[in-house]
C-alpha cells in the first residue's frame, strides 16, 4: 500500500494498468491480429531488449501492420514505460514488458464515436515473479513433457516465426496436457511431419553427448532465449550446436533436455510422457548452462525465482505460466 | 445528434460502446482465444439467433470455455441488447450483433487491482450497414474471386467449424487478394489438399445444371446462410443439393458461383481469377435464391444495402467487410 | 476341476492350449507376418463365421499368404476346435474363437529340424468371459474416448482393413490413453488426416439426428460388428445410415457415440477427452441398437456380460481388452 | 551327426532349439509387439554386442516394455548362450544371434493353465551362414534396388529406429520387388516425402566424388554397420561423410551405392530399377570399404561367405534373406 | 498404293501429314503446353464429338490459352478433316481423330523468320487401328494392372482433368509397368493419398454386386467413355453407379475391373500385380458392358479390333498403346 | 539481309529454323517427353557446356530416353552448330544453344510415311538478346518476386532436376504472377511443404549476414549458374554458403535476394510480395557476384544486356523471358 499504481504506455501516453483494454472493434480482437514481444529485466536491466524489438518489427512487417515509429523510438518509449513504473515495483521485482502491436480498428468500425484507428503500441510493464511464480520447484524436479494430440501450425500456415496472438491451439495443446496424469505436465507440440516442434510459449532443446541439439528454426519461434543458448552460451562453454529435425525417439535416447523462454531462462526437462529422458533429472550441461548465464547477467535466475516463490505464491505444479484456471 | 449512443452488454451490465474494452491480459487478447457469433435482423428481427447461439455454444465446448450461462439466459442477454440499443437506431437499420465470449484473464493476471476474472460474455448491437456499405454494386456486378498462395487450416490443426478469433491468416489471404490487379477481388482460400474451403468470412458455394454444390462441411465455418440456402431454400426451390470437395476446375466449369455471409446474404461471384464462370455474370439460381430469401424475410435483400449506399458510404470496390485501410 | 483342458486346432491335429506356440523363427513373429479373425457365440451359435472366414481370406490373399485349404475346409475346422473344446466350457460360457493364419518360416529357417514350413493354421477357442470381464460397468457408465498423439496408419501404407498383427503402434496409443486423467479411457485414433479412424480393436461411429454416422471404410477394419449395426440392425429399426470423413468436432456435437467389437456387440462412448457428447451418458439409439441386437440372436448382451463379472473377475477399468499389466 | 542340438536361451533356462516358441496369447503374436537385435561374429567374437544391446533397451524403453534385467545381465545372458551352443557349430562357422524381448501375455490371458506372464527374454544362435547363403555371387555381381509402390512407414506413426516385428509392409515391398524382371532384385523403399529410406532389412548408402552420403536417420533403422561405416571406417580411410535427404535422382548420378547389413557387412547395388549406378558394378569405395572392415576384424567377409556356398546351399538369387517361399 | 495419302488440318489449312510439325520454339514443346482431345468413329460416325470439344474448350480455359475460334467453327473443322481424309482410309477402318490446340509461340521467338505467332489448331485423322493393334486378345485374356511406384500428380499441382501434354511422368509409371514380370501389364496410378485414381490414358472402374464403382472424378481425367459407362449404360442396363475414394484392397475384392477409353471401350482387367480379381478372367458385367456398347452404335467393338489385329499387326503384349520402343 | 539464315542440327544435319519442327506424333509433343538443355557464350565463347551436357545425359537416364550418341559427339555436334551459324549473327551477339532430346514417335506411329523413328536430337543456336530483350532495367530496379497459389510439384512425382518440358504448371504460376499489381512481378514457387522452391526458369537464392543461402536441391532444378555462384564464385569471393530449407520469413528477413539463370547469370530481387527485402534495392554481395562473374567471363553482363535493349526492343516489364503474349 502506498506504492503507486501500474501504468501501461499506450500510444504515447499512459493509462492506469487496469484501463489497458482494446476495443472490441480492434483487428486484434476481429482475428487475433496483433503482434508482440515480452522481455525480462536481470537486476533491472533489460536483457536483448534489441533482438526483441527487432523481432517486433519483423512480426509487423510480415503481417503488413505499418509500422507506427521507428524501431529507436519505439526503444524509448519501452524506457519510458520503465521508469513510469519503477515506483510500482519491489526492489527485488525484475520488470516484465509486454509489448503489443495491433492493426488498429477494422475500417467499417473506424466511425464509430471515441474510437481512435490504428496501428496501436502498448507496453505493459509488471513483475517478473507474476510470471515464474509456480515455477521455482522446476529448476530441482524438472518438467514432464506431454506429446498432445494437437499438432503444431507449420509455418506455411500460420508462421510460429511471427510472434502473433491467433494461437488459440496453444491452448488446446495445454487442455490436454492438462487431463494427462502426473504433474508438472509442459505441452511440446510435434508438427505435422512428427518432428519436436516446441512448447507452447518456450523452446525445447535437447543435450546428446554434450552437443546442444536444437529442432531447425522452421516451425517454432526462434526464442531470444534459445538464440541465446546457441549462439553465445554454447561457444562460451565450448558446446557445440546442432539444429536438425528431431523427434520423441531421440528425445527418449537423448542424455539430457530443457525449455527455454524469457521468464525463467532454462528449465531442465526430465521425461517425456513420463519416460525419464537420460537418468531422468536436471543434466549436468542444463546446470552449467542456467548457471553461465546467472552469472553473465549477476544473477542467480533459479534462486532469485524461488525465493519469489517462498514469500508469497504457492507452487501448485501448474502445467505452463499461460495456463487458465479449471471451473471447478 | 440527440440520439443516444449505443451500449454494449458486458457481463450482465452495459457499457457505452466505446468503453467496449477488452484487458491486454485476455486470453482473447493473449492467445486470440475467444469465440464469437455475429447475426443480422430483417425488419428488424433477428434471423437464426438460436441456430447462431447453439454453434456459439458448441464453440465454447470445443475449446473448453466453461459456459458462463445458459443458453436461454443468453437469447435473454441479446434481446436486452437489441432493446437498449433500439433509440440508437434509425429506423430503416438492422441489427448486427457482436457475440464475443473470452475465457478471461489467464491465472497469472488474475491478482492486478481493477481487473475481473472471465469468462466474458459482451454483446454489441450496431447498424447493419456498416458493415455492407460497399457491397452495393456487387449484387450486379459480381465478385472476382483470387485464390491467394494461403491456404486455409485444415480443422485438424485449427477447427474453422469453431467460429473464433485466432485467424490472421485470413487477413494474410486478404492481403494477397488485395494485391491482385483488378477491383472486388475477394479472397476464396483453397485447403492444403488443394480443395475449395471458404472466403474469410464466407461461404462459397457453385450451381451445376441447377444443383447446389458447396465444399464438404469440413474446412470451413459450417455457416447458418449456407445452412439456409442447402436445407432450407433449396427444397423450397426444388433445387439439388450435394456437399462434395470441388476444385477449381469445378468451378470453371460450373454455371454459377455465389457467396453466403450474414450481412449480405448472397453475392453472385462471376470469375475465378479473372476467367469467367459461367457466363461471366450473377446466376438465375443465384439471383432466384437471394429473392426467394427476401420474400420469406420480407426484405429486398439487395435493395435495401445498396439503399444505404446510395445514402451515404462510397462504393470502392473494398476486398471484403474485414478489410483494413492501407498506409498511404 | 474335473474338467479337460483346452485344445487348439494346429494344422489338422489338436494340440493343448499351452502348447499352441509359433516358432521364433515363423514369418509371423519376424514380420508381424500373421493374419486373424476373432470371433464369439451367442448361446454357443457362432455369430456372422462366414463373414469372418471370408475377410480372413481378402487378408491372405492381400499379404500374398497362399491359401492353406479352402473356405469350406477352414469352416468345418473351426467346428471341430468348438466340439473338441465344448468339453471344457462352463454351460454359460460362449466360445471366443482366435482364428490365425501364418505364412510360416522364413526360407532361411526351413531346414531347422523340428519344425516345419508353412502356411499355419491355428484355432482357439476360449471363453469369451475373459476378454470382456472388465467390461461391465461401461454398458451404463460408458467409455470416455481419448485422442491420443499416436496416429492411425493409413490404408496406403499399412492397410487395417487387412486384419493382421503389425500394429504395435495400437499398443502405443493404448499407452498413451493408458496416461490419461480419469477412468475407463479408451484410445479412438485420428488418421493422418485428422479424421477419426477406430478403437484400437473397436470401430467408433455417432448419431445424430437418429442418424447413425460411421467413418468411412478406408483407415479402419471393416468390422463385423460395424457391418451388422450399419447394414441389418439399422434398416431393422429404420434409421438411416451414413459414412462420411469425421472430425472432432463432429463427435462433440452428436448426440450419442457408441464403439462395436465382437465381444461386447456395443458400448456407449459418453464423452471425448472428458467432454461429454450429448448428455454424457448411454444415448437412445445406442440403447435400442444394443438390445434388439441381443433380441435377434437371443442373448441380454450387457447382462449377460455383468453376469460374468459379478461372479469373478473385478472390475478394473482396464482401458481395452488389449491392455498389458503395467509394471508395479 | 553325432554334434549336440542348438539350444535357445529363454528367460534364464535353455530349450531346444524347435521348442523355442511363443504363445498365441503373447503380445508378440497379438500385436507385433516384440523388439529385437540380430547379431553376428567375426571369427567367433560378436562384432559390436553392446551397441546392439543398447538399441535393443532403447526399443524397450519406446515401446514400454519394462526391461526384466540390467544391460549387464543380458550381456551375460548372451555369452551363456553362444558357449551353450558352440559344441553344435561347425568351427569355421560364425554365429549369429537373435534377441527377442516381448511385453508376454496380454492381460485377459495371463490365467491360462501352463503360461507364464511376461516379459520373455529369448536368445537363439545360430550359423550365420543360413543367413546369406544365397549371397555370395552379389560381392561381385551386385544387387538391383527396385523402388517399389510400397512406401515405408514414416517414424511418426511406427518408428523404424524401433527394431521391432510390426512390419508386414517390409513383406509387402519384398513380394513386389520379387514381382520384378530380372534378378537380384532387393526392395529399396521411398519414404511418404519420397526420399530413400532402406531396404527391408538393410540400409543404403550412396558414393559421389569419393563422400559417402546417407539418408538422414530419420526413417530409416540406424543400422549398427552403417554406424560402423560412416563413425569408424570412414574416418579410418579419410572419407567425408554427409547425412542427408536423398532421391532416386541422386542415386542415378552417383558414383557408387551399397547395402549394409549385419550378416553381409557391405553388398554392392549397381543398379536403380535396372538402370546403372556409375558404371554398372561394384564401387572402389565400396570395396575399399569392404576389404578394410574385413582387414579389421581379421575376416576376408566376401570369401567367408562365398566358401559356405560354395559348400553346400544352392544361390538362387533370392530377392533378400528375409525371403520366402513362393507357391508353385 | 494408289490411296491418296492422309492430310493434317493446320489453322485452316490442309498439310500433308508428315508435315504437320510443331515448331521447337513452340510453347507446346517449350512447356508441354497444348491440350488435346483424340475421338474415334463408330462405323465411320463420330462418337461424342460434342462431349470432346466441350472438354477441349474447358482446358483451353484453364490454362488460358484464349478460343481461336468458337466451337461450333471447330466442330466444322472437324468435319473438313474427316472429309478430307476419307479417300485415304480402308472401308472397315475407323476414324481416330487427335485434336491438339496450343497456345504457339512464345513471344520472345516471334520475330523469327517463316514462323507465325499462335494459338496453333491441329486436327489430324488416322486409323483407329493403329492404336489397338497390340490389343485384340486382351478382350479375352484380360489386363494384369500394375500399381507403380510413380504417383499421380494431384490435381491442385497439375490438374488431370485438363487434357494436356505435361506428362512425361506417365512414361516413367509405363516404364516401371514394363519391368514387371509377365505380360499384359498395364500401368495404374495411386495418387498421393493412396487412391486409385487411373491409368495413363485409360480410366479404371471395379463392379461390386452388380455395382459399378470408379475413383471420384478428382485425379483423374473424366474420360469421356467413363462418362458413357457411369451416365448411360449403367441405367441403361439398370445398374447402380457409385464414385468414391477406392484403394487396392477394394480392387483385390471386387467381382470385376476393367479400364475404358475412347479406342477400345472396354477392357477387362483380370488381375492387380498379378493377383486375380474376382475369378481372374473378364467379368460378366464388363461383358455386358462392352456387348451392350456395341449395339448401341452398330459395332462388334472387340470383334472389329481382332480383326484388324489378324489382318496385319502382331499381337507383341504390349504394356498399352502409348508404349515407346525399348532399346534392343 | 544479305545475312545467311540460321540453321538448325536435326540428327546430324542441318535444316532451316523455320523447319526446325517436330512431328505431331513424337513423344515430346504426346507427352512432354523432351529433356533439353539451354546454354549461352561470353564473347562468343560457350560457358560450362560440358556440364549442360552432362546434366542432359543425366535427364535422359532418369527418363529412360536412349543416349543416341556418347557425350563427345554430342559436343561436337554443338561445335558444328554453332559454326554453321555465325555467319548469321551479329558481332556483338552472344550463342544461345538450344538442345533438345526427344525420345521420337511412340511405337503405334512409325509407320507413318516421311517419319523416322526416334531419338531425336536438335540443337538450335540463336541470339541470346531475344531472351533478354526485356531485362535491362531490372539490373538496376531489380524484380518484384511473387509467391503465386500454384506450387512446385515435388521430385518424387515429377522431378525438376530432371530439365524437361512436362511444366505446364510453370505457365500457371507466369499467368498467376501476371495478374498481380504492380510490373517487373516474377514467380518464385514454393512447394507443397511450404519452402521457397524456384521460379520458372531460375533459381532464388538468399543473401544474409554475407552469407549465400539456397533452398535444398531438391525441388528445384540444380541451375548451372546456382553452381557457379555456390561453388566458384563464393569462395572467389571468400564467402559462406549454406544450402538449407527457407520460408518466405527468411526472405523477408534477408539482406539481399537474387535469381540465377543461363541468359541473364544474377538478377536482384529486391521484394517480395511488393514488401522490400534488405534495403529494398540490389545488394552489394549480389552486385559484386555479378560484376566478379563478368570480370572471369570478360564480359560487362548487365551493360551487355542494357546495350542489346538499348538499340531496338522496348523494355516492357514482362514477368520472365517465358512469358507468352496476352489476348488484346
């Protein structure tokens, strides 16, 4: 109590968190037309806050939004949304941004009375811990990885390389990880050829003989964080990188595999289908791996996320940070 | 002036159009997860609304939004609306409704001060002729339908039966039709197996020697126009009716080709890539269906939308009602 | 005690049951190389034999097995297998036949001595009680069929409507329904196409409207069952039939979904993935077919079953009557 | 005469070789659902037993058999086995092992008087000149691959990198390829995607500008001599090696092509559907190969094989060792 | 000697038929691209002249190769060529016309000296004995149908309804056929999915209890005498007609087979890759087929085609009348 | 005039271009059955010819057409041609070899009087400026690539590898790309998987980071001149070159993008889908591949080209150099 409210930046101004809303009328909204990116903050400090942007722009340009201001201007705007929100956060909060672009409203919509048209930029800004709060028990127990039935879009469809918001069979793919028996259940999509695609907000790789193998950046969106792995961790531990296609056979032969994604960096996955994948708990070359990167950026990712979750969150095995509460 | 705004149904209450806003931390926003029904009266009276509801219903079961009402508290919902909105309206408009159920905020936005948890249930009410005010022509002039380089996705990976917003794809095929030379080319998407689906946000169905072909009921929104004109108009008119996968060769060589879509009911489309379809203008079937359709509503279908034209909007030859306006 | 034991008919000569065993270097244990029927009584009359035997000669003459005797000759073998063990039955016992054709050894293996090339011929007969002990609760409780990630073969590449023992992938969708939240789950494939196939040993087919719906006869077994409900028990009873491509979507909008394999007849399939069909429970038309089936040929099928339940084996809710023991 | 019969090792006891044989109940004959390893010595000493042991457990560990002993103890198992059966070999014989593991009885038939439950452990040897008598003309006359219109079954529906007896297509393609004009015809099958996969029983590998170029370990059995090949002898002789997809084009335009197999070692193909490989007969490479395999475990391979037919078996010209017998 | 020599109508023109050429620089010899039509006489009448232009003119749209003239003016040209012609033929010859359009030259090339810009109309008339002189006993003895490892394009690649010359692929299905042991061998295409879908110039059809039943009209050419067969002398006979999807299984258990094309008609087909089909000789309702064919338009056609063939022409079993000479 | 006419090698003899023209009933004309190669000089000097001709006798392989003459001769035959030709051009023009390879009449036509049985070969030689008339500008402007509907056919149902003139489909996808808005619009296919395949005549290649990058050969045909820039000039130059699977992401994504073909050598790509790629003009790694090849050849490519337009044809936007003239 006392702190001040979060405020969102929304086309060059900013409005309190919770008057952050699109119109119904919004492209995004009429065909999940809106592009994004979310970044996380190492002891405040954006991390590959370029890329990310950099990304956005690609997004837009393949989906043909114009873009509204140039990818500079967009960079300070996501630091003035920062330091907006510095008051709202903890000392020990890291600052999630969630950066939106839609179309704007569809043009039969656009007279309507308090509209405004598009393109519309809007960065959120909230804690990390949001996010990794179920989490912190996963860097010790690892992740069950859970083959749904709903297949991955290839990107001749519906380019996963596009980090877009029409991906309700993400979802779907999570309902039915969901029903699976067992805990700690994470969806990892197969594409229609039956190759490991990736999961449904995060990148799976896995560890052979101390190679790093990584599914072919072809029907997955190419992660910051999985970029991250390969191209500036592995060298650095002398790792080496492969990107071919892959699938649950050489998952279930492999020594060693994790997820990648913004929030929590690396988390190991232990079994697929409750099939424990090389001795069935965290590889040794997830460990070093999570622990280069700690401390590249001084921090220690998988403690700073558990004791997130000792203060306050209960960690209740949710399948994946973008889960929905079940009607009970 | 002096007429009141329009309301939006929110949740049981209602709220100034305009304030019809959707949190960035929706899952309809965060996953394009939110399903949907648009409807139309005749004078006003709305046509097929428990057909619409009951496929709304049948939506929010396959992706497993719990229903937050029943189905006849919702018919109840909607005729509130309808009868809010009414002082909003001129007297010669129709009634389009809006029909959005979003599953809500995802788990980890569920704490942020302001924000409710979902399912959301919002109803818009708006002027029918928004949304057809550049169709007028085309009830004589006819559509040129473009098979754009996107495909449609196939049900088994994205379930176009579901009427919901996770399809930027179909703006991509807008696009592409967009960059055809020539005016009122309407996208008509083929499936990856090569076969006829639908527009994007219509139905295609052809006239051979007097019989209805329309695409299996497969890769396409199942609409309630197509439903009328195969089970409902057709026997009237003693017309055949077969359901079969047509490709384009079919459809060179068929007699007839038209769309359904709620706003406009029929529209004759007279070329498939340039190259005429039958004689290259609307159809007898074509032009008997729209008019029967009329008698039994008791509305001049075509008439009345290009009225509305004549009246106001310009007629520029728009792609589709989904367009959005290009950068100049 | 007291009674003989089982004999099984091995290529005109009756051998104990426990000694019916193919060499391991038989083309049906090297290939997967062996084609089947299996068939039951009802109050010990065998039920559609011809039709069995008559698709187990399509199979051989598919696999290029030659023909071991004729039709005729099988025929009269498979009566004596049922008197030689007549014997050994309880009186309210129905006899289970498994009729199998190998090719035989390898040519590599013939000179072996002791055994003897091929074609083998081989006929079981057993109780039916074993097969469906587990059984009797889902003819009022119903079965909640799962979608697994394994995927039907299809017909191009392995053909099930060739009855033959190369299908361990049945085995893995079996696990993986096996892996499910919830009881009394049963795989139901999707082919490559994602229309739904078949059970892995049950044919799955819907109503709707009283129409009774069943995939098409292409990535399925034609079974005999399936065969009875669609060509004598439905015109019987005066529904009509269909058999068309069928999806996801087109289960959870039926109103009743039913599986057929020869020892159960017919059990009510009263949801998918956990999401009821019509009201989650047995349908009408599912009832009907079940008992005018047990009127034809004399036998209360379901009581029957429960019968045998309640006197012995405990109900486990055992996925299928292909399940394997999981390891404890 | 006068020499001891073969025994074959079954879960821990020793049986004659003609009992060896598995219950119509198992789930090796129900549902092809048996993995397996053959294996072979050179000189007396098995060639690569531990790799063979552990794909063997990986196959276990894909399909869920549970495995019934440590890799040690099967280990064991095996060499009790050969020194059990030595005294019945000829001593310029090699022997050849067959390690089957079935899941065993299927639940429903684990009660049957006189049957074990599962899983088995079996282990049969014997000379491995049964195997390829009829090979020993090919080292220098070569093989004829025949794509024929069976395709193999792509990995996400049964895994070929699974060595296991659900392959009644591998049959199929042997009957057509045996269907062809000609002689030494071998079936090479063509993935869905229409890349060369492998034989029915061996893998194939091209030669161009002196690289060997294999299919991708994708469809394909990862064959322990074609691991030998491309880890070992490659690099031995300063050969490139390069996995990918390749087409019959490719195949038309190399230099060399062969078979590798564990009972040949390497067999040279000089011709595509009757059209030349490179010159039309065995490769430099190929031979080079060959003879240095061969130098490395002290065995002249091609002349081994061409001594024991030369003493005894007939050379047909049979299409595979996996052949049968034809009907006259 | 003595006839006067046979003549080629060309744009008008009539040309000596060793001069009607095709200029290389042509687009029918650049891309393939010129669509035909090839009819035949039933006692000098032409059979469904009408049917064939209104199939030509639909190819000529297709791939928008614009009408050089309507085709009432192409009907008369027809006719002129036969005119022409007939002093050149036998009394019991028959006219087998081939009418190619193409679409001429491409426009770089048109400057060249001697040459004239396109589309190109050729009509040329031979005997009809030509085409099936190797085919006389195969009324009796019946075809062996082979399914190729070459694969039928698929209509939304290259659409086999459109009559056209893009079909070297054809030659290669003939070649595999050709390498098959026996005689008579005739190629028939599955496409991609696994379907039967036709020869390489000739539709295939099967009888099932007196039904008639053909591939869907999809990958297939919708040959004219298919049409014959399926809308006229299928009612005509009181036969029941059904397209749909069918595969080998559905052949290997069919009473009946037999292809059909404007040359011959009618010819049984006793066999698939040499297994027989129903008894394995010509079936009774192809025989009435056939017969019944023949009175309708006045001809004994098996009759008429033996007895070209014992004038002249040695029987050779050739694969089918589009067979190339192999290299002796 | 005064200038002697160009001739064409017909079988070893020559005969006017105007009489350069093939047989009605030649294979090429019935089915497609033509493999070819196109070359062109540098100052008079041929370029890679031996590797044309080697492609071509790859092509008749793999089609089965007899090589009716060694390679050397073949050579020799192009020499003679070129020979008997220059008297007819110009100083400044540069040799376009066409070689053509028909396999002759099919077999049901060689008694056709005045026509000689098959193979054929002919080899025509004309100014390449008639190719290129229309390219000059696009040096500079660069080419607008645009991804029409209609898709590569993959090589396994008909293999562009193999360089023949079965392409119909080619047509197509000009016709498609004709249509579009905007001018300089070439065709680039992708195939049916979604990757970036070729255009209709040219190779597409990538540039990103100094890196070559290039689709597979797979689907494409492997182009002399892609050869030369992967093979010779990249490491000329000292860059990287990747061969590898892309996606219209990639292109968009790229820096730069280019297409290879005989005539032209390197022509930019500087959109696709009229969205810029890199800068949106020709990149620097493109030009300096251009300008290096011109310096190894001698020759000043794009100002050759720019000069031959200069002086008489009108530059005007054709799609490509296949393209064929509209109906007015």
């Amino acid at each position: 109590m006392g702190k001040p409210g979060r405020v969102v930046y929304w086309n060059g101004e900013f409005v309190p968190e919770s008057e952050a809303r699109v119109s119904i009328y919004d492209s995004a909204l009429m065909f999940g037309d809106m592009v994004f990116e979310m970044t996380r903050s190492f002891n405040g400090v954006q991390f590959k806050l370029r890329e990310h942007l950099e990304r956005l722009y690609a997004s837009m340009k393949y989906v043909r939004i114009p873009a509204p201001m140039t990818i500079e201007e967009m960079e300070r705007a996501v630091y003035q949304t920062i330091e907006a929100n510095s008051p709202a956060f903890e000392t020990d909060d890291e600052h999630r941004l969630m950066i939106d672009v839609s179309r704007g409203l569809l043009s039969i919509y656009e007279g309507i009375e308090g509209l405004t048209p598009g393109p519309n930029v809007i960065i959120a800004d909230f804690p990390l811990r949001w996010t990794v709060a179920s989490m912190g028990h996963l860097f010790e127990s690892g992740i069950n990885a859970i083959i749904p039935s709903q297949r991955a879009i290839p990107a001749t469809l519906l380019d996963p390389k596009i980090k877009n918001r029409s991906r309700v069979h993400y979802l779907m793919a999570n309902v039915q990880a969901g029903n699976t028996s067992g805990k700690d259940n994470w969806a990892l999509l197969l594409d229609p050829d039956g190759f490991i695609a990736e999961g449904t907000g995060d990148n799976f790789l896995i560890v052979k003989d101390r190679t790093i193998i990584s599914p072919e950046g072809r029907n997955i969106l190419r992660g910051i964080s999985r970029e991250y792995v390969l191209r500036e961790l592995a060298p650095q531990l002398g790792l080496d990188v492969v990107e071919k296609n892959i699938e649950p056979y050489d998952v279930l032969t492999a020594d060693e595999a994790f997820m990648t994604a913004t929030p929590f960096c690396i988390l190991p996955v232990v079994s697929l289908d409750a099939e424990p994948i090389g001795e069935g708990k965290p590889g040794e070359v997830t460990s070093l791996l999570l622990e280069t990167w700690g401390e590249n950026v001084g921090v220690d990712i998988a403690r700073q996320i558990q004791s997130w979750v000792a203060e306050g969150a209960s960690s209740t095995g949710a399948p994946s940070p973008y889960a929905f509460k079940r009607q009970s």
